[in-house]
C-alpha cells in the first residue's frame, strides 16, 4: 500500500506528455513568482485596465468633463421648470390686481418680504434663480414641492421671504382719494387681498353696499373681502361711490407721495 501512495505521488508531481517534455506540477503553479497575473507591484494598482496606460488620464478628465456638463445641464432644466412652474402660479391666481389698475395713476408699493412681486415678476423670477442651490437633488425636491403644492418654508431659498408672490399698489383716482391694493400668496399657496382706503366714509358706503369687514384706524379704513377675494361688482360699486359722492376738489392740497406711503405702510 505504501509503494502505491508513492506512486500516486510521484505522478501527481511529475507529468509526462509522452514526448518527453515535463509539465509544471501544481505546486510549482502555486508557487511560481507573480502567480499567473504576472508580478502584482504598485504601478498595476493605478492602471486597472492594461492596454489604455497611455491614454487613461485623458479618458478620466474626459468623463469628469462630460458628468459636469450633465450636471450643469440638469441644473438648468431643473431651475426652468422650477420659474415655469411659479409663473403658473401666478397665472392662475385669483388676486384681483389688475382690476383694481383699472382705477389708475398707481405705484408700486411691493415691499422686500414678497419674493415674486406680480408687476415686476419676470425680473424677479430671472433674480430668483440667484437664490437657488446648486444642487440637483434640492433642485429636484423643490420642484415636486410646488407639483404637490407642499409648504415652501422648508426650503432655505424661500425661507427669508414671508410671501411668495404678491403686490401692494397705490392708487390715486382723485387727489381727495388714496386707494392702498395688497395681495399675496404666502408659502402655503394661501391667497389673500385686502384694500386700504383714505377715506374711513367711503369704506363705511362699501360695507353698506357689498358687505365687506372694515377696520379703522385714524383716516384710514382697511377693507377686506367676505368672499375672500374683492370681484368685479365691489370694485364697480366702489368706482360709482367715488364718482358721485365726491368731487375730487381737496381744499387743503394734495398730500405728497412719500407722506401717503408711509402712512399706509
């Protein structure tokens, strides 16, 4: 039995392939110098894919290049949408601004906390971009933010506003008569509007007349909607009222622009 182990061993060591050559025992493949990969050594290490040594720095900045770009390229597909999708907003809001121009002679009074001011909206949505973070990710949460209509205060770049979008505009249909507009979305994509008048008489006539709440303070009388937003019936009625019950003769002169905006403020 011993001889045979012998043998065994011996075969198993040294190989024949019948024309005289010795092939390498497994042992001299598992002991052989480098192994069968060649010599393992620092160099192979930094140059993973033989054949491209040459030319490897050059692909890397290459694909560095081009994930920028992508990068880049998301960035501004995600702030378009983003302004697309605020513009729409405003599109569809139900502030009645543009109703209460019709009475004319106006200023824009919108103060810093609005962050889209609606007369002065595409400049301020380019500015906006300003504030956005460069990054795809956030980017990428704020835009299904405003899909879903979730609260924006979360948001760092729209944190330091109070409003989203909205206007304050004075008018001065008559000099007798300051009219004082405000409208606003808040974060919340919650409208509100309400008017200041300069005149507590013609107010106390527009609660008679369209139901609407007042409070008064001094000369002036803060009027607010009981539907929520002023239509065009209240503004119709409140341009009769100034109409025909005054006459637009102020007999202790025009009050000057800064003084009405302060005090309305």
């Amino acid at each position: 039995m011993d001889n045979l182990y012998n043998k065994l061993s011996r075969v198993h060591e040294t190989v024949s392939d019948g024309a005289g050559s010795v092939m390498t025992s497994s042992g001299d493949i598992a002991y052989a110098r480098g192994g069968m990969f060649g010599a393992v050594g620092q160099d192979n290490f930094n140059k993973p894919f033989p054949g491209l040594d040459d030319k490897w720095e050059e692909r890397k900045k290459k694909r560095t290049k081009l994930m920028r770009e992508a990068i880049d390229g998301k960035i501004v597909e995600l702030q378009q949408n983003i302004t697309t999708q605020l513009q729409g907003l405003a599109s569809t809001s139900k502030l009645s601004y543009k109703q209460f121009m019709t009475f004319g002679n106006t200023k824009d009074l919108t103060p810093n906390n609005i962050m889209i001011g609606l007369l002065r909206e595409d400049n301020d949505i380019e500015k906006m971009k300003t504030y956005f973070s460069q990054d795809v990710g956030e980017l990428e949460l704020i835009s299904t933010a405003l899909q879903s209509s979730q609260d924006l205060n979360k948001f760092e770049e729209f944190a330091t506003f109070d409003y989203l979008f909205g206007c304050r505009i004075k008018s001065v249909p008559i000099k007798t008569v300051v009219l004082i507009y405000e409208g606003v979305m808040d974060m919340t994509y919650t409208e509100k509007e309400s008017l200041t008048i300069g005149d507590p008489d013609i107010a106390g006539i527009m609660q008679e007349r369209t139901r609407c709440k007042i409070t008064v303070s001094g000369k002036w009388a803060r009027v607010f909607p009981t539907n929520g937003f002023f239509d065009q019936n209240f503004y119709s009625i409140l341009r009769e009222v100034i109409k025909s019950d005054f006459d637009g003769v102020n007999p202790e002169g025009e009050e000057g622009d800064e003084q009405i905006d302060n005090e309305a403020e």
